[in-house]
C-alpha cells in the first residue's frame, strides 16, 4: 500500500502522526539498527579469528580505559569489525546495483551453507551421546534447569515459570529475527513492490524460521548439551561441524558464518540507511541526511549510519568477579539491544495496529495485497506480541525500562527538529 522509501517509520507517521514515526527512526538509529550493525560486524570479526588467531577480543591496539562499569578500548577484533562496516558502507554508497549484486550473493550462499549444516547434522552427526538421543532432552528438569537457576529469586514454580522464562528467552530468537520488516524500508526501490513485498517478506521470514529451527535441531543431534553450553565463544555451529569433521569442518564453518555475517551486514547497511533519509526528507534528521549522490543513494545517510555503528563497536561492559577479582569486557551494543527488545516488540504492536488504523483513515487507498485472516490474524498477533511486553516488563524491569527511555530520550529531540524545521 505504501511502497516509500523509510517503510515501518513511514506506516507509523502516517497511521499515528510524525512524533510516533520519529520515535521509531530515532530508536532505530540510535540503538537497534547500528547496534544490530555492530553486533554483526563483531560476530563477523570473531569467526575471522579463527584463520587470524591475532584478531581476539584481548588483542589491544588501545587498551581498555575504564570509568565505572563501562570502558573504552579498541583491539583487533573491533578494528576488523569496523573495517568491515567501512568496506559496505562504501560499497552501498556506489549505488544500488553494487549493493543488490552484493546481497543476492551472499544470500544465496550463506542460505545454502546453513541448509548443508542441517542435513550434516541431521543425516551424518547424529552420535550416541547427543542431546537429541538421550531420554530426557526434551525435559529441562531432567537435566538440571530448574526456574531459579534461570532467573536467581524467581519465586514461581511448574508450568507457569517454564512458561514465563519462555518468553523471556524469546530475547536471543526476537534479536535474530529483528530485522525482518527492513525490505519494506527500501519499499521505494523495490519493482513491482504490491507483489514483491509481499513475497519477500512472507518468503524470507518463513525460510529463515524453518532453517534456524532445523539448524538447532541439528546441533542437538550432534552435541551432548555441555558441549551446546559450553561451546568456545558460543561458536555451537562451528563445534558441532568440528565434532563431525574434525578442523577442516570447523575451519568450513566459520568461512561460511563470515560469509552469512558479511551478507546479513550488506543488508542492514543498505537498509537502515533510507529510514533516516525518509526521517531528513520530513526535516526530521540533519538536512545533508536528505540528499542523494550521483548513484541516486542516500551517500550521506549512509555515512552518519557507519559513524555512529563505528562508536557502538567501541564501547565494553566492566565485570569483575568478586571472588578472583578477574576483569572481564563485554560489549555495550549487546546490553543495549536487551534493553531495546520490548520498545522493538512495541513498535511492531504499532505497525500492525496501523494496518487496521489506515483502513479506516485512508479507506480508499489501493490495497494490492488482501490480509489473509483479517482481523482475526493481525488481532491475534498484537496480542501474542503484548503478552511477550508484559513478560518481558515484569521479569526484567530494569532492562526494559532502560528500553523506554532510550526511546523517550527522542521527545526532546523531536521537538528540536520541529523547531528547527519552522525556523
């Protein structure tokens, strides 16, 4: 129905007014696209570690320069992650066709390479000691979970804790799955978007689902779950193809979790890019955001996208260990994205309420694609997403309160675009 340049922020400020679109672009830039951005690049930087043992996470160019819980530091690992975002905000820079060329790409083979983990898994590593095989692996009691494990003071007990913590855990699979509307921001430059839109979305969210379920199906056939828990850096694909394979097949994992990772990048920087140019066009965001270079892309959008993603990678939690007093970095973006889940959660409660809203305040705008279900689909769908808000909210409330106020923190700025827009 609208195929604009800026996608979710568009459907938002047309359904609910500017300041709700603004506050879903603000959010998007200052935390959930680049922080997704950044927290790719690093992935991409730590499973290039393993050809490069150099480029660690301990590696330091700048040393670790600290102030409360949080330090400053740059290492290998983060300088090829921001080399990385450098590289494909250049390359998107030079025009959508160097950008198309790059996603289709890297698309088709990182969809392959994950579809052969499934069926080496499935059909060569299943072993007498997996998880899979064992009489209890589908009983998280049985293996020592219990919900106070899981959330320490947790005081409710059966299936309403393993219901509750299940939400909760939702966190990992809604970050995987975040970024699954950004086809709609580049709506403005996709042919025949009442058709293609729609495909893509319906399309790639259902592949992505089936494969990243089998994939886990996989590793579960593999690997007893000490070695899931404990996999080296949380790399469970890289273990479980060294459990079949040996070296050469965790060496042929992490290429191929390089070449997803490259890809998975490509498009979030190509994206993310036109919800900021929709939010200039509208005055909204700096006014240089909202031109276009001589490949007709938003060059400058691009740009202040890469800047900000750069700082995200710098950043590192502090975690000391009361007993052995071992410092320890984690990265900021990572607790940043866990405060975000719920306000993201929001926005999609949003954008589906806009889908019901604008049938009623544009009833006769074209509608070249009918909601199989409607309202029964959508209705059910706010609902279910609500019930994860409310959980997430009550189980976690300093996290997702931190959510809000990244969000709120754009109120102020909205109003400072307003006023600088009528001056």
């Amino acid at each position: 129905m609208m195929p604009r340049a800026g996608g979710v922020y568009v459907f938002l400020r047309e359904a609910y007014g500017p300041p709700v679109g603004f506050l879903y672009g603000w959010t998007l830039f200052l935390v959930i696209q680049t922080g997704t951005i950044a927290a790719v690049a690093i992935a991409f930087a730590k499973f290039f570690g393993v050809f490069v043992p150099s480029v660690s996470p301990d590696n330091y160019l700048i040393a670790p320069i600290s102030f409360g819980g949080y330090a400053i530091s740059l290492s290998l690992e983060q300088l090829v992650a921001i080399a990385l975002i450098a590289l494909l905000t250049w390359t998107n820079t030079r025009g959508l066709e160097v950008g198309k060329i790059i996603q289709n790409t890297f698309t088709f083979v990182k969809t392959a390479a994950l579809a052969a983990v499934v069926v080496i898994g499935l059909c060569l590593g299943w072993s007498a000691n997996s998880a899979a095989l064992s009489s209890n692996w589908w009983n998280s009691w049985a293996n020592g979970w219990s919900p106070q494990i899981a959330q320490p003071g947790f005081t409710r007990v059966g299936g309403l804790a393993l219901a509750l913590l299940f939400g909760r855990s939702m966190v990992g699979p809604l970050f995987a799955q975040t970024a699954w509307t950004n086809v709609t921001f580049v709506g403005s430059e996709v042919r025949d978007p009442g058709k293609n839109l729609v495909r893509a979305l319906v399309a790639g969210c259902g592949i992505v689902v089936v494969l990243y379920l089998l994939a886990n199906i996989a590793y579960l056939a593999v690997l007893p779950f000490p070695e899931i828990q404990q996999a080296p850096q949380n790399r469970v694909a890289v273990a479980m193809m060294n459990a079949v394979f040996g070296h050469p097949g965790a060496m042929c994992m992490a290429a191929a979790i390089m070449i997803s990772t490259f890809g998975c990048n490509n498009g979030l920087i190509l994206s993310g890019a036109r919800v900021y140019f929709a939010m200039a066009r509208d005055r909204l965001f700096f006014q240089r955001v909202a031109a276009t270079n001589h490949f007709h892309v938003p060059a400058a959008a691009l740009v202040a996208q890469a800047i900000w993603t750069a700082f995200l990678a710098l950043p590192r939690t502090v975690t000391i260990n009361a007993a052995t007093h071992a410092v320890t970095y984690g990265n900021v973006y990572n607790q940043l994205l866990e405060y975000i889940v719920s306000t993201d959660l929001l926005f999609y409660v949003l954008m589906i309420g806009a889908l019901m809203i604008l049938r009623h305040k544009k009833p006769d705008a074209e509608r070249p694609y009918c909601t199989w279900g409607y309202p029964v689909v959508p209705i059910f769908s706010i609902l279910l997403a609500g019930l994860l808000i409310v959980d997430l909210t009550w189980l976690a409330p300093a996290t997702s309160g931190m959510g809000i106020l990244i969000v709120l923190t754009g109120v102020p700025v909205y109003f400072f675009w307003r006023k600088l827009a009528a001056a």
